[in-house]
C-alpha cells in the first residue's frame, strides 16, 4: 500500500508545486504508516526525477511511452489511476494546476474513490478522513469527510509549506500505453508566455484594474511585479476592455489563486474580484479612494494615485532586494 | 447536432452566505438563486453553435424542485427542452453519475458544461461525467468550433494557452470568454412556460464523501494604512511582519 503522488513538469523541470504535493504526500504518508511513491509522465530525465526523494518519494514511477508525450486528461489519468492500482494507493495526490482539474476526477471514477478537491490543509486522519477545502467563491470552507476505501485528493497550490530533506530516490520504468480511444484529443498548437510565471502557482501576483487609465500605463505594474518574482493578473473590466488578456483576470469568472502576497492596484474591490483572490495570504491595496471597499479586506493599505506609488514602490522593492 | 448543458443552481455571488444551525448545509433563505454563470456561457455557445448548424439543446440539472426557476431561465433564454433529476446533489460522484445516465439514454454530440460552480467550486462533474461515459474531455475552453464531427477547442494551460481537435462524443467544459450570455427576451420568456421539462427519478450510488460541516472564514484584522510617500515602510511591514517578501 501507498500514497500516491502526481508529479508534473514544465520544460523538464519539475513544479514547484509538485514539490508541494510531494511534501504533503510524504508528512500524510508518515501518518498512515505507509511508504510515499511518485508518478511522473511524459518526458522528463531521471536526474530531474531522482530530486523528489530530498521532499520525502522514496519511489517514482516514469510512464514514458511515446503516446503519453502530450498531455490528455484521458490517457494521463489511465496512466495514474494504472500505477495507483500497481501500487495500491490508499490515497492519490495532485496539485490542482488547470490540467490535473481535467484528469483528476476521471481518476477518481476509474478508481472508484470518493474526490475531494482544492483541499488547503493537511488531512484528518485522527478518525476517519477528513479534509478541508474553500467553498462559495471564497465565502466559507467545507469540511468534508472521506468514506471511499481510496481517495483523491487535489490541493490548492501555496496551501502547504514546502520541505526539503536529503536523499535520492529510485526511478522505475512503467511501460503503461493508453488505448487508441483514450488518445483522442490532439494538441494541434501550443501558445505559451515562457518566460511569464504561471499565475495559480505564483507566491506574489501584483495586480492592476480600471484605476490604470489605461494599457500603456501597464509598464510600470510589471516592473513592480519583476522587481518582486510576481506574476501579472488583472480585474474582469480590464481583460474585457482588451487592455490584458484573459489569462490575467482573477475572480468569479476568471482564475482563482491563493498566493503569499497579492497587490492589487487601482481595483475597487467588487465581491466577484474578491472571490477569487480573497484566499490569499497578505493582501495589499493600493487605491486613490479611501472608501474602495478592497481596503476591508486587506491587510495593507496605501490611499493615493497608482500612477505616482507604484514607480516609488518599485524603486523601494529594488533598495530592498539589493541590501538582502 | 444534439448538445446537452449541464446547468447548476447557485447563490448569486453577492447574496450573504448563512448556514443551518448545525452548520451541515446552506441557509437558503433569502438567498437569489442564480444559473451558475459558466454554464450560462456554456449555454449561450451550445445555442450559437445549434443556430449555425442545426439542431436541439437540452438542459439538464441534478436539483429538488427548487432549482425550476433557473431551468426556466435556461429555457428562456433558448434551450428547447430540459431534465431535472430530482434530487438533492449529494457529492460530484452523485451528480456526474446521474448526468452521465441521461446522456446514455439520449445520445448527445457534445456536452457542454460550466468549468466550475461556483458554491463548490470543484471543476469535477464534466470530467467525471465524461470518465463514466469512456468519452474525450476539454475543459476550461475559451473556444469551441465545430465543424462535422470534429470540435476545435482553445483551452487554457498553465502560462498559455493549447489549441485542441478531438473527435465527438465529446465533453467541454467552458470558461470566460466561450460566448457572451444573453438576456431573455419577452418572447423567450413566454414561450419557456410551456417548453418540456423531464422530471427524472435519480439512481442510486454509494455515498463515497460528505460535507459535514461549513464554517466561515476569519475576519481580517483592520487593514494598516501606510503613508503615500513612504513605500519602503510597506516593504519593511511585508518583510518584518507578514514574512511574505
Ligand atoms: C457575473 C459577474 C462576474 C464577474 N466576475 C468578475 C471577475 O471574475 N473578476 C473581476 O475582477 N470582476 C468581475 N466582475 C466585475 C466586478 O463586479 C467589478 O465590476 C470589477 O471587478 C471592477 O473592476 P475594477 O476594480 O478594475 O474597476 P472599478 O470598479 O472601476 O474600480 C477602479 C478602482 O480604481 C481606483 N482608482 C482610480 N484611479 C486611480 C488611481 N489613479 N490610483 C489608484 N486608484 C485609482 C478607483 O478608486 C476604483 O476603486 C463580475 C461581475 C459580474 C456581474
Ligand atoms: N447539480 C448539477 N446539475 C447539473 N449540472 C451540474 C450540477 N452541478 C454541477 N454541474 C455542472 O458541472 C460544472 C462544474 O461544476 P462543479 O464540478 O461543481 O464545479 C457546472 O458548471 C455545471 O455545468
């Protein structure tokens, strides 16, 4: 028996939020006494995979059949929900990223176990299984309690302190082929911002609404966020106007995120924007109306013109950086 | 071409959230009921695509007979007949198993679903819905094109975007973007009173999770107002006190 944990990979290298999972899944692995293994697909070097023993793996798993060189939630979670059944995985564990919000609840029902998802906090084992999770857009938390034999679970990533140990661990070749009818989607074209940080991941997002006047003002909203490793998001009306893409829009209708540190600049504050931010750790706002209601839920405040703080601000973080 | 829209129930997200005494479920007093904006831009695009090339929408949702006002919106708005499969969702499992049944009865192209609702948030059903139906998936789509019997999909990933084809039966679930939903009109709303709505007796599934219990967040304490002219001040404070830079 195991915990099971799904790693993924961009360019190679491993995520930092499936270091997270990996160090979740080895604390809740000491738990229930059984050892942490790792599943990995696609193609990714040994070396890189050997690394996830230092969070607590003492196996990883390699499906690297050509077939599975491109992501499918299909034939990914055929692979995973194979190796959780090679392995007898009493628990799956992944990183809720866009891809595994796919292929995770297919998991589940080829398992047969009951799904929990965007869990922010280490499980209950005490008596039974229980887990925690955000619910109604921010507004309150469910506690939900596991029945099924196996159960997956996907975390929010930033929800669980990442810790690294010492230690290699061993790589095993797993020949798992999806089925010619697992294999239907085909990815005709990949359009990706390389050298952006992914926003449901990031530690700090620094984001800018309807108070920027404008898109070329946006210049300075990413120096501030450069200065600090931040990703870029932005409110609904923003993406809307065309000012940033779609990709960037937090809240209700956009991404959700739970970063260490979100700055939002020039951004009222509307319950549909905070739905989706309003988990994050530190929030910081910057508004020229002391009355914005984004000043009620945050932790920092500065009231004044963005367009005059924000240059200031970046100049500051730079001081900073340069003396740490 | 027959699409199938899953469509939830949800509080509108500016209405306050209570829960019961025991704190087990939603205190739907006073609360306004809204269609689970996703699935109202999923709804509007399974009506464009219909339009252009012919052909039936259904709508579908897992909910006790209070959920009728938002299946009749649905209708309002265009779809030509509904389900209901009267019962109180119990865990995604639940509800995809009952979705995934009516489409077997019924043979749909495509199912078209929100990415998420917006009370759970899970972004569960579509993918479950489709693993219990052996059929491909594409979710959070900014684009869906049909052509035959091949969809093109625009999905998002993590720093980008992917440009997907996958052959139908299919399952999309969409996100912001797919379609800009529309307003019933006088005429939409006159004629969903009299537009078929299936009332279905749901199947029985072991009960594999449960919510047993809500509770709200803690407040944040009052927000610190740094001086305008002193940002290093801010940067100390995120450094020093919220640990976070
Ligand atoms: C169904 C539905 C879903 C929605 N989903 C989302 C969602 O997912 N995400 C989202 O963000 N919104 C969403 N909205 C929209 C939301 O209700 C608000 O309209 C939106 O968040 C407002 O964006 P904003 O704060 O950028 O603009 P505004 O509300 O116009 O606020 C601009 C702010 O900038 C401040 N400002 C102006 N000039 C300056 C300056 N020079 N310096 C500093 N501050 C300045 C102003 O005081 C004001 O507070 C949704 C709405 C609906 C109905
Ligand atoms: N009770 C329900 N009845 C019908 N469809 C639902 C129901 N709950 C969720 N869905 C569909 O599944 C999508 C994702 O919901 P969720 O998995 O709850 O985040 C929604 O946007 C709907 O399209």
């Amino acid at each position: 028996m195991s915990v099971l944990v799904y790693v993924e990979h961009s360019e190679g290298k491993i995520k930092k939020s499936s270091f997270e999972a990996t160090t979740y899944g080895k604390d809740l692995s000491v738990m229930l006494n059984l050892p942490c293994v790792a599943v990995a697909i696609g193609n990714i070097s040994a070396e890189e995979l050997k690394l996830l023993g230092a969070y607590g793996a003492s196996k990883v798993v390699h499906c690297n059949s050509p077939e599975l060189s491109s992501f499918s939630a299909q034939s990914y979670a055929g692979a995973v929900a194979s190796v959780a059944a090679e392995e007898k995985a009493k628990v799956v564990l992944l990183s809720a990223s866009f891809s595994v919000k796919g292929m995770a609840p297919r998991v589940a029902v080829k398992l047969q176990a009951g799904f929990a998802d965007g869990v922010i906090s280490m499980a209950d084992v005490s008596s039974g299984f229980k887990v925690r999770k955000g619910a109604f857009s921010g507004k309150a938390f469910a506690n939900i309690s596991m029945y099924s034999d196996i159960k997956v679970i996907t975390i929010s990533p930033n929800s669980y302190k990442i810790l690294k140990g010492e230690g290699s661990a061993e790589v095993v070749i797993n020949s798992y082929k999806p089925g010619a009818e697992e294999n239907k989607v085909k990815v005709k074209e990949t359009i990706r911002a390389t050298d952006k940080i992914s926003l449901p991941e990031a530690e700090i997002v620094v984001s800018a609404g309807r108070g920027m006047k404008g898109p070329e003002n946006w210049g300075m909203i990413e120096d501030l966020a450069a200065s600090l490793g931040a990703a870029l998001a932005c409110s609904k009306p923003v993406a809307d106007a065309g000012w940033r893409p779609h990709s960037e829009h937090v809240g209700q209708t956009g991404v959700t995120i739970s970063p260490n540190l979100y700055i939002a600049i020039g951004i009222s504050g509307a319950i549909q924007h905070l739905a989706g931010v309003s988990s994050s750790k530190t929030i910081v706002v910057i508004n020229k109306d002391p009355e914005a209601p984004f000043f009620k839920a945050a932790d920092f405040g500065i009231v004044g013109d963005a367009l005059e703080i924000v240059p200031k601000l970046t100049d500051a973080v730079k001081r900073f950086k340069a003396a740490h | 071409m027959k699409i199938l829209v899953c469509i939830s129930s949800v509080p509108d997200t500016t209405t306050k959230i209570n829960f019961t005494p025991d704190n087990k479920s939603l205190l739907t007093q006073g609360v306004q009921f809204i269609i689970n904006p996703y699935d109202e831009i999923a709804l509007t695009r399974a009506l464009e695509l219909t339009e252009k090339e012919g052909g039936k929408v259904t709508v579908i949702t897992v909910g006790d007979h209070s959920t009728e006002p938002v299946i009749r919106k649905a209708l309002a708005v265009g779809a030509n007949d509904a389900i209901r499969v009267d019962a109180v969702p119990r865990d995604a499992f639940f509800t995809a198993s009952q979705i995934a049944k009516a489409a077997t009865e019924n043979n749909y192209d495509l199912i078209l679903c929100g990415h998420e609702s917006i009370d759970y948030n899970g972004a569960r059903i579509p993918s479950m819905v489709a693993e219990m139906l052996r059929i491909p998936s594409v979710t959070i789509c900014k684009k869906l094109t049909i052509e035959g019997k091949v969809l093109t999909a625009e999905r998002e990933i993590e720093g980008g975007k992917e440009v997907v084809e996958c052959p139908l039966p299919a399952v999309v679930s969409a996100s912001e973007g797919m379609a800009a939903p529309r307003i019933p009109n006088m005429r939409g709303i006159m004629s969903a009173r009299t537009k078929p709505l299936a009332v279905t007796q749901a199947v029985d599934v072991p009960k594999l999770s449960e919510v047993i219990g809500y509770d709200k967040p803690q407040p944040r304490s009052t927000v610190q107002l740094i001086p305008a002219d002193q940002p290093e001040k801010l940067i100390e404070l995120l450094h020093t006190q919220a640990r976070v830079i």
